[in-house]
C-alpha cells in the first residue's frame, strides 16, 4: 500500500490463483506387493486362477473358494479393466490384483449370504425394527406416508410400526402419529405397499406392530383389510396364544401381527374411559401407565417418555364386545406390566409376549433388573423404542438393549446419525436379512438361573488387528472443492469400537495432507472381551484448520462377521447411502487367545500340585478355596468350554465330595487346590467333549462320510485256522463299528449257509444266528445305519433263503430301495435305525466265460510279510507308496478279496434268486476293464468298489484324483493285503486322504494301525459316521481336486504323535524320566499342519528298559479337530484299546 500526494490511498491488487493438483495413482503398499509376490508365478509376474485361489485360500481365509471362484474374479476384473490394459492370458498384473482389492462386491469385508442358524424361535434373534415407520420426517408435523415404509423393507428392516387412528367421519382407519399434527395416510394404502415390497430384500418374515386406538368396528374392518390384503402370507396361530414362538425359516414368506389383544383394551376402570377421544387429544401410553406402576423406576422417568404404542383407547368401553376376526390375527400378543415391571418380567411356561419399554426405562431397569431382562428375553421378545422427546426423530444407542437381550430396538429410519448408523451396521450380519441370531450366552442360562452381565468386565477372547492402508474414490464422488477451494483434501480415518464397556476403544490415523488418495499404512490393535457384540465404526474426516473438520464417509460394521485378510470397504453418506466409489483399503486379523496347539505334561502328585496348577488356582480362586462360581469362570475363560454352566461347576465339586472323608480336600463352599488338581486328573475331564454327541451334519449322501468298518468281522482270531463267531461282531457293534462284513457259504449238505473265512481251516458258524446277534446289537452304540456287506458264494436256492432269513430277522428296519440302482445314496439321518445290505448283484457272478479253477490255497509269503507286523509302526504312507511303483496293479492276485470273485461252482446258465437281488441296496463290483474303467463315474446310479490295501497304493499314484473324484459319489472300500494272516492292518491314512468311505479293518487284529481308527471314530460322538472334509467333496471347476501329495502352507501348528498326510507325519519323544512312578515331563512339541482336518494325534507311554525292549505303557489315539482347549486328563489305553481304569496323562492343548 502506498501514499500519494494527494492523498489518496493506493492498493496493489494480487489475483487469487486456483492450485491445480495432478491427481497420482496410488501404488501398492508393501503388504499387496508381498503377497503379490507370494501367490504370483515367479516367471510371468501374473497370477492365474490357480494362484490367485491360493491366495484366497491361505491369506483371505476363504476356505470354501474353489478354483472356479478365483476364475470368475479374474473375469470380473478383466471385464472391468479391459479398457485400460490389454490381457494377452487370463491372469492378473500386479496393478490388475491391486485394483481388484477395491472392489467391493468381490472382496468386500463381511459374508453377503446368510448362515445363521434360522430355525431358532424368533426370541433368539435380534430384528431390524421400525418406529413409527410411515413418518417422513419429524414427530411433530412431518407427512404420514408409504414411502419410508417401502424404504425400510428395500433396507431389510423386518418390523413396521402403525399407528391405527379412526378417519374424521368414523368409518375408516387412517394411520398418523397421534396428537400431532402429521398428516394422515389410509392404512389399506400402507398394507398394500407392505405387501408389495417385504420380501424385495429378505424373505424371512415382516412383523407388523399395531398401535391401536380403534372401535371394535373399526378392528374387525383392520381385519379384513389384512386378511384381504395378504391372504396366505398372514401367519395366525390356531391356539389363542403361542406357547413359543416359531422359527424365521417356518415364517419365511410370512406377514405377522403383533399388537395388544382386544380385552385388555376394554377393562376400563372408570366412566370417563369411555368418552370418544380424537387423536390429537391426550392419550396415555400403555408403556407409561406401567411404569407408574413401578415405584423403582419411574421417580426419575421423563413424562415424555411415552410411546402411542398399545395406549388405551378410551372410546373402547368395557361394555363393548371385543372383535374375534381381529383378536385370532394377532400372532405375537403385547401386554402392560400390570403389577410394576419386575412382576411383567416374571413369565409363564404356557404362553410367550412382547413387552415394550421406552429407552430411559430400558436404561433404568438395565441398572435394577438386568439379570431379569436378559432371563426375560430368553422366551419373550422385548421392543425399546425412541424417548417421547426425541420430537427431532432422533435416535439412541442400541447396545445397552442388546447387551440384554432386546430383540427389537425401534428406531426412527428417517433419524440420520451415529445411532443409526450402528443400526445398520449390526443388521449388514447374516447376509443382511434382517434377523441376527443372538450369541448363546444370551439364550442360555445356568441352573442357578444365572445369566449374561454386561457390566461384568471378562477376559480378553479375540483380539482383532485393522490395518487402515488408504483410502481411494472422493476424487470420483466429490467436487474437486468440496472440501478445500484451493488444495486437495487432508484426510484422516477415526476407527471405534462399540459394545460392552470394557470392550469400547477409539483410534485414529494420522493427517495425510493434501492428497485425494491418502496412503496411512497404520494398524491398530482392539482387544475384544464380548466380540460376538462389538461393532467396528469407521469415519473419514477431512481436517479443516479453521473450521470444524468435514465429513468423508462412514460405515459400521459387525466384528462377528469381518472376513480377514485385505478387504475393500465401502464408506456410506450421513443418511447411510452408499457413495459408487468411495471405499478404504484395509486389513483385518483376529487373534485367538486359544492359538497353539501344544501339550504340556504335568506332574501328578498326590503331595503338591506342580507350579502352573498352583498360579492358575491362585488366579481363579480366593482365600484358597475355589468356590462354584469361580470353578465356572475357569471352565468358560481357561478351558474354552463356552456353554458351561454354573449347574456343570456345581456337579464336578458334588463329584469330589466324598474326597472330604478322604484327605479333607473338599471345603463346603468349593475346591481347595488338592481337590481342583483332582479335579483336572479325573474322569470328568477329558480330551474329547464327553457332552458333544453326534454334531456333524448327517443329511448328506452316505458317500459323504468315513464310515467304521470291519473286515471278515466274524474272526476271532487269525485269517487261517481261528474260530467263526458272532461275539466279535457284537463286540464291533457296541464299539460303532457300522459295517459289518459276513463271508456266506453254503454248509457241508448244501442245505443251510454258514459264514467263514472260505477256502481256510477256520470253522464255521451259521447265518441266522449272525443276523440275529446284529438286530439285537446293531444300535446299542450308535442310531445310525448298520450296512451288512456279503461275499456270496451261494447258489440261487441259498440266496433265496437268506433273502427270507434277511427280511424275517430284520423286518421293517431293512432298508430296500425302490428302483434296482440307486441314483443316489441315501443320508445317514435318513437310514437311522436301519440295516442295509452291500454285495454283487447275483446276475454278475454268473455272466463267465469259464469256470475258474479252484486256485491253490498255499499263497506264496513275501519277504515284506512282516512289515506290518504287530508292534511295528505304522508305515510311512511315502515309503509305502514309493517302494511298490514297480509293480503292476495286475499282480495283486494274493490281495483280491472273495466279493470280487466270482465262484466256479457258479453256472452261468442257473437263474438268479428275485428276492435276493431285491435286497441289494449297495451294489458292488470291480466290472470289466482296469482301473479308468472301475474309477468311471456314472451319473445315473451310484455303487461300491473293493481294492485291496496294495492296489489302492499303486493306484494313487497314477490315478489319486480320479480316486478322490469317485469317492465324491460312489463308495470305495479298501480291505487288508491277502498275506496278512495275523489279522494285522495297515495305515489307514492313504485310504482317508483319498476319500475311501470303507477302510476295512480286522478289528481284532491290535496295533498301532488300529489305534489310529479307534481315533478317527471317537469322532462325531462315536457315532460311527465322520463326515469327510469338505476339500474331499467338491470339485473345482478344471476338475481339480484335493491332492494329499501336494506340499499346502501351513493351516495351524500343533505342539506333541502326529498321523495325517505326509506333510503332517511326525514323531517326537520326551525325555527320559528315571526312577518315577509319576513323571513328571512338561516339555511341548510343535508340529506344523497344513490339513488338520485328517490329523490324528497319537500318544504312547513306554518304560526305557536299558537292556531290553522297551515295556509299553499305554496309548491313545484323538482327532485333532476335536480336541479341547485347556488342561485334559487323556486317558491311556493298552495294546487291545481297552481303556485302564486308573493311567492317565495331565496335558495341555491350546488352539489360536
């Protein structure tokens, strides 16, 4: 500024340039370009469907991706980017993979489907619920319509909210917020809309709570309209009441009423009740009058706090007749407490209701009474809605009511803010279809009547990482000076976590400046108490120096359902729209506390409990004594069993009590430490869930599961001259065996059949008398099917009489199907308590061209008959396999087994037994050809192979995955090496991995190889039936299948006897105790898994003896995937499988 002589004031005028920023494409942070690196091909630098499925597979953690999966992301991304890159192959460039990471429909952060179990009553799940669902906008003076209705159901929201209100001239029912001064709809209008659009977004069913100030006139003409309207869709109960409620799955598709029956309306206490009153004069609320009821709670109640729900009519007087059509619609009845809200939370077995509370009462009886609500919700639905002064149709913080339970959280869906936001993001679970299954530990309770406390501050379960690595797309969805007229944007991303208090933590990333694709590269940490209600909220902010910071997005998201690995997250507007392009780059891992997988083996002594069983009683104890509630605390928080009750405590120390007479180890308010570590070493405590029965799913096709299986079960000894006889088969059966497999001859007169080992010099014992053992055994140990396989060398007269011994002995329970050939087989579920029968059909024994000469019955003894020796180890599978490549499949004369046979004596001119073949439910045979002929799969009927041990090896080799590829529909079973006349068996393992249902074993043949099935079928309860991993059922789109050869990554690591696939076959020893009735070890061992599913976990205890073997000591043998968490008791077992009464191991198994 200058002076003139005038003067005048003179001013140089600086023009305002606009800075123009050239907008840069974000490169790959470092965790992209590694695992890049680790999934591509080295050569190409690509990555194929095959690489990019591995990625999915072992980084993302999408173990049922297929190969056809990553195929059709390629194409996606190739359609999507076409016009920026040329694709010369079907494969994807560092920057191609990169860019795919963004989008959301592909690798978005939470499962799209749902996968809740939905078969619950519907108090067992929290529902997307509405208030006051046809306002437009404010409580006050906003428009009643059926847009926000449609809206709400477009969103998935499953609870529409009306309020019924007679039109001016009485003779229609309009729907409006009462006494306001919103503008009415008619109510057939909002029916229609909401038939129109329920179940545009889910098909579970849309609840419908009426507020009712009507005439019983009016009521019966609601009925109509609704009865109209919706036609079947509406769901009623016959009864007047609903002594539980249904299922979402048994109301899919349904329309459901919900409101207070009418006689509880028309008890009117006093004349002036029964004046006409408008709807904008007062009312009082139902919700309200309760809780002046209730002298704990409403001192310090708002008046305002009153919702129109339910109110009281009081031109419905009690001289009225109530309206029947309309009281029969009302499926989920409402109702007052009447006696102050503790009493209304006090319910009956006979009969389930809803109860409505205002959010300050919720909040109130959460403080007094919230063991109560949470007992409450248990077998009835309570709805929370919005304080009366929420005039702005705003909203609260849901997470107090469903920390107790409250299945419907009311909200305004027009009430755009934090609040709202939380609701959407619970309701992105389970495949956004507006029905969230609580956790358990809301829906039980223990016997003390115990229940969930949210106040209650536990131990960490889950600790969940989020990497925030950039954020890309406002360039697309923004003005270029939305957020600053002359430099680009300064973004920075707030990160919150809400749910239980000590679960509640706030972060936030630093400031990038100046930058429309900022790149944080930060990572934050969220220790999880009760992560199955934590949300995650995140919220991009742009700084602003001098006025408040401006918004950039937002999403919330359940903690519960995040998929881990790097994931595209999508950010919403302020009203929960999805902005097209805005999305955060980001990463989520979960760490468990149970990670390991090792044993630790402890000092049992009876003197002094060792070192980590002291720290631990001294932790979950008091004043040295362990009471019930501390005892349930340990079993919850150390041993993982999370469905423990406090009844389950109580009954292990009422175990213990006579330990009082013994070394006063008992105290009468709990365990002192002697008692816990008893505790810990006893029968009470062991490896497998006593508690867990049968718990795979059991629908599928029998092909679908390994199955318990004998071979030659009727032996009670060797192959060669031991005695036939049905204990070993009834001893099979009370032990789960579920295949029974009987030889069948015809006795020395040719009159009758006996079962025995044929040409042998063992000795004989009749049929009838094996079938009738099997009805009267074959479900002492198991409900499910008992499948009988025959190796027939009858005649059609002998066949036909064990088609007549068959179907009197076992009557109803044998299953016969229909049609000749199944085209499929059954479920196990559907054959419980039925016995099937498994052999050649009669026709193909007698299609031969010649009579087979009786073959010598000396069979030559190979120098490898001692291999499998009893006492031996099991094999190595690659050893095993590796040492037969030479041989042809052709030179297994000594291994095929009787069923594959066909008998000279057999005459292809005699006529087969119709009743006998009618029988055959499984159909076996090898058929013509070699092995692509034996492994074709045939569409239109299903059946049974038989290889012997030695050709299923060599097979494998040239043929694994069509191995596997058969498995998938039909049945193979594999039965013992013909030179194994001791009975002995061989490593089932190389049978499993291929998918081989049948693996025949000698169950009185003792060894390590039987250890090992004994150990696969503790599995499932004992149930004899062990569904196979899913990698073994499914087909990738090339065809492709498991491959148990094929070195994967490692899946899990456990520490300690190890069987499974090659990768996973390890032994470790500890050291030496000397000396020690009671060693003590205490060492850990670490094996790294790459397919725990197949894992066995072998344990054997031997005595070093310097000059001699070694004595044995006992042995065990547990599927890994069932082992439990914490501190187990293993009991041993000796040589023969018999439990010992008293030998046991202290060990410890930890799972992250």
């Amino acid at each position: 500024m200058g002076m003139r002589e005038t003067g005048s004031v003179n001013y140089k005028v600086f023009g305002c340039i606009n800075r123009k920023f050239r907008i840069n494409e974000a490169e790959p942070p470092p965790d992209v370009k590694d695992a890049f690196a680790r999934f591509a091909d080295k050569d190409s630098q690509t990555m194929s469907p095959d690489h990019l499925h591995r990625f999915l597979l072992h980084f993302q953690g999408e173990e049922t991706s297929t190969v056809s999966d990553a195929d059709r992301f390629i194409h996606q991304v190739i359609h999507r980017r076409q016009h920026l890159t040329n694709y010369p192959r079907h494969a994807l460039t560092l920057h191609d993979f990169f860019h795919s990471l963004f989008f959301d429909d592909l690798n978005g952060p939470i499962n799209p489907k749902v996968h809740h179990d939905m078969t619950a009553p519907l108090q067992h799940y929290f529902i997307y619920t509405g208030h006051n669902s046809y306002l437009t906008g404010n409580q006050l003076s906003s428009v009643c319509s059926t847009l926000p209705i449609i809206k709400a159901l477009q969103r998935g929201v499953r609870v529409i909210e009306l309020d019924l209100w007679p039109n001016s001239t009485r003779d229609d029912i309009h729907v409006l917020h009462g006494r306001t001064l919103t503008a009415p709809v008619p109510l057939i209008k909002c029916l229609k809309s909401i038939k129109e659009y329920a179940f545009v977004k889910s098909p579970y069913p849309v609840i419908i709570t009426l507020e009712d100030h009507l005439t019983v006139d009016l009521q019966a003409k609601v009925a109509e309209m609704a009865t109209q309207t919706f036609g079947e869709l509406l769901y009623y109960p016959e009864s007047g009441c609903l002594e539980e409620f249904p299922s979402p799955e048994a109301l899919k598709h349904r329309i459901v009423l919900s409101t207070k029956p009418p006689k509880e309306y028309l008890e009117s206490k006093h004349p002036k009740d029964r004046e006409t009153i408008s709807p904008r004069e007062g009312d009082s609320s139902e919700e309200e009058a309760s809780l002046k009821d209730s002298p704990d709670l409403t001192a310090e109640l708002n008046p305002d706090d009153k919702d129109d729900a339910e109110s009281d009519g009081s031109e419905r007087n009690s001289g009225q007749l109530e309206a029947p059509k309309y009281k029969r619609l009302i499926a989920i009845h409402a109702g007052k407490p009447k006696k102050g809200l503790k009493e209304s939370l006090k319910f009956g077995i006979d009969k389930v209701k809803r109860l409505s509370l205002s959010e300050n009462a919720l909040e109130k009886a959460a403080a007094c009474y919230g063991a109560d609500l949470v007992r409450f919700t248990q077998m009835n639905i309570i709805r929370v809605y919005p304080k009366g002064t929420r005039v702005t149709s705003s909203n609260f913080q849901p997470l107090t009511a469903w920390m107790h339970g409250a299945q419907m959280v009311a909200f305004n869906m027009q009430g755009y803010g934090k609040s709202l936001c939380l609701m959407h993001g619970m309701f992105r679970s389970n495949g956004e279809c507006g029905y969230v299954k609580k956790p358990d530990f809301l829906i039980k309770k223990g016997p003390n009547n115990e229940v969930f406390d949210p106040k209650v501050t536990l131990q960490v379960k889950k600790t969940l990482k989020v990497r925030v690595y950039m954020g890309d797309g406002w360039r697309l969805d923004f003005s270029p000076t939305h957020f600053d007229a002359y430099s680009p944007p300064d973004f920075y991303t707030k990160i919150h976590i809400l749910g239980v208090p000590a679960d509640e933590a706030k972060k936030k990333t630093k400031i990038i400046e100046d930058d429309w694709a900022p790149v944080w590269d930060e990572e934050f940490t969220f220790p999880l108490t009760v992560p199955e209600l934590a949300l995650l909220r995140i919220e991009v902010r742009e700084h602003d120096r001098s006025e408040k910071d401006d918004f950039g997005g937002q999403t919330c998201l359940p903690v519960s359902e995040l998929r881990s690995g790097i994931r595209a997250v999508p950010l919403y507007d302020k009203k929960g729209e999805k902005f097209r392009s805005v999305k955060l780059l980001m990463r989520f891992q979960f760490t468990y506390r149970v990670c390991w997988c090792f044993r630790r083996r402890f000092n049992v002594t009876a003197a002094e409990a060792p070192a980590d069983i002291k720290a631990l009683f001294d932790r979950y104890s008091e004043n040295g004594v362990m009471d019930v509630d501390h005892l349930h605390r340990f079993l919850i928080e150390f041993q993982k069993e999370d469905n423990a009750t406090v009844d389950d405590a109580q009954a292990i120390i009422d175990r213990l009590h006579h330990l009082k007479l013994l070394n006063n180890l008992f105290h009468r308010r709990g365990l002192h430490l002697d008692a816990f570590f008893k505790f810990l070493s006893g029968d009470s405590n062991p490896p497998l869930s006593p508690s867990l029965r049968v718990h795979h799913d059991m629908t599928a096709p029998l092909s679908h599961y390994f199955v318990y299986t004998g071979h030659n079960s009727y032996l009670t000894g060797n192959q060669l001259s031991s005695d036939c006889s049905d204990v070993p088969i009834i001893q099979a059966l009370q032990r789960g065996v579920r295949v029974i497999e009987l030889d069948i001859w015809p006795n020395s007169t040719k009159d009758n059949v006996n079962v025995l080992h044929g040409r042998t010099l063992t000795t004989p014992v009749e049929l009838i008398k094996c079938l009738k053992s099997i009805k009267d055994h074959a479900f002492s140990a198991s409900d499910y099917p008992v499948v009988i396989t025959l190796e027939d060398h009858l005649t059609p007269d002998l066949q036909a009489k064990v088609a007549e011994m068959v179907t009197q002995t076992f009557g109803d329970i044998l299953f016969s199907p229909g049609a000749e050939c199944l085209k499929e087989f059954p479920s196990p579920e559907s054959l419980k308590k039925r016995i099937i029968i498994s052999t050649k059909p009669p026709k193909e024994y007698l299609q031969m061209k010649e009579v087979k000469e009786k073959e010598d019955e000396t069979q030559k003894v190979k120098d490898s008959a001692d291999e499998e020796a009893w006492g031996k180890e099991v094999p190595d599978i690659k050893a095993g396999v590796a040492s037969d490549d030479k041989d042809d499949l052709s030179e297994e004369k000594d291994d095929q087994d009787e069923e594959d046979l066909d008998d000279g004596k057999l005459k292809s001119q005699q006529i087969v037994a119709p009743e006998y073949k009618r029988l055959i439910a499984i159909h076996a045979g090898k058929g013509k050809g070699g092995l692509d002929d034996w492994l074709r799969v045939d569409p239109d009927k299903v059946r049974r192979l038989s290889l012997s041990e030695q050709e299923l090896e060599k097979a494998v080799i040239t043929h694994g995955k069509e191995i596997i590829r058969f498995t998938q529909r039909n049945m193979l079973r594999v039965y013992p090496k013909g030179i194994r006349f001791d009975s002995s068996n061989y490593n089932p393992l190389i049978g499993w991995m291929h998918g081989a249902q049948m693996v025949a074993f000698n169950m009185q043949g003792y060894g390590r190889s039987l250890w090992m099935m004994h150990g696969m079928f503790r599995a499932n309860g004992g149930c004899g039936y062990v569904k196979k991993p899913d990698f073994l059922l499914k087909v990738r789109p090339n065809n492709e299948v498991f491959d148990p050869k094929a070195t994967l990554p490692v899946k899990t690591t456990l520490k300690v006897g190890i069987a499974g696939v090659p990768a996973d076959t390890v032994m470790r020893k500890t050291k030496i105790i000397e000396d020690n009735w009671i060693p003590a070890w205490n060492e850990e061992f670490e094996f790294p898994l790459t397919v725990p599913e197949l894992a066995l976990l072998r344990i054997e205890v031997h005595e070093y003896d310097i000059s001699e073997k070694d004595d044995f000591g006992g042995q065990t043998c547990l599927p890994v995937s069932e082992l439990r968490s914490g501190i187990r008791a293993v009991p041993l077992h000796s040589h023969k499988g018999e439990k010992y009464k008293s030998v046991k191991l202290l060990m410890r198994f930890e799972f992250v």
